[in-house]
C-alpha cells in the first residue's frame, strides 16, 4: 500500500489527540488517485444526469448505461470520501489497495461496455436535437470516465505492487 496517500502513517493516532475526529488528508487530494477520483465523480454525474434529462426510457440501452453510472458515481463518491477522512487506516484488516484496484478495473470494463452502448444508441435522426446532444455529450463523457478509471487503474495497481517505493520510505511516518 506504499502507493496509497495515508498508507505509512501509523494507524494510532499521537498521545492525547481525539481519536473520534477524522482528520482530512491533503496529501490524497493532491495524489493521482485523489484527483482522478474527483475526476471520476464530476465526469459519472455529467453522464447520468445528461441521459437523465433525456426519454432514456424509451430505450433499453439507455438503462445500463443509467445502471452503470450510477453505480459506480455513488461507489466512488463512498471510496473518495473514505479515503479522505481516512477511515481506511481504522478497517487495517482489507487490503485497501487490492479492492480499489479490482474496483477500478472492473469499472474500466463496465464503462467501456457503458461507453459503446452510449454512443451506438445515439441516433443522429431523432425527432428531439435536445436528446441528441444530450446523448451524446454524454457518450463523450463516458469515454472520458472510461479513461480515468483505466488510469486510476494503473495507479491502483501501481500502490498495490508497491511500486515506486522502497522500504525506507515505506517505514516512514507523517509527523505533521
């Protein structure tokens, strides 16, 4: 987990601190993951809110790319915001760094599944211009979501392997 904002700090807070507030990690928010995590949030809401705006339920295809958004909008909003407080460090028994990376992998998969639906159910000849450009805005968006989940992907197996780091580093704690 060398990769992974928070991962060398101790998991005991320091003498007399309150160990009922979690404290906010900076350093995650300005990591790969943390951004491309931000990334991911604003890029999943503009897809499932433009196909929202749109008679997606006239059509079927519609709904997995609905599902799949969704899904992974609220998932990594949840994994953001566990990463942020770090609450991570308080459940020390999962293997953060294998689950974010299996989660980022098969969102990668999902999306791109989501990404070509999208885009192939996008009808040039629809009645509504507003529905077209709504999907597709949103099959581009998709295929942007599609890559920062490929390149959180990388990152995630990159903190998994613990690549990019040593063991001196590793041992280090943050005494800020």
């Amino acid at each position: 987990m060398a990769g992974l904002p928070g991962a060398a700090r101790t998991r005991s807070g320091s003498p007399g601190s309150s160990a009922a507030l979690p404290a906010l990690d900076g350093a995650f928010l300005r990591s790969p993951l943390g951004g491309l995590m931000v990334a991911q949030a604003v890029l999943g809401l503009l897809v499932w809110a433009l196909i929202a705006d749109t008679t997606y339920h006239l059509h079927a295809a519609y709904g997995w790319v609905m599902f799949v958004s969704i899904f992974f909008w609220i998932v990594t909003v949840l994994f953001f915001v566990t990463y942020l407080l770090q609450l991570q460090l308080k459940f020390y028994v999962i293997p953060w760094s294998l689950v974010l990376m299996i989660f980022n992998a098969v969102a990668t998969v999902l999306y791109i599944t989501a990404f070509v639906t999208c885009a192939a159910a996008v009808q040039p000849t629809s009645w509504r211009q507003w529905d077209y450009n709504r999907r597709a805005a949103a099959s581009f968006f998709a295929c942007l979501a599609m890559i920062t989940y490929g390149a959180s992907t990388f990152f995630s197996f990159r903190a998994w392997k613990g690549l990019g780091s040593n063991a001196a580093t590793s041992q280090v704690t943050d005494h800020a």
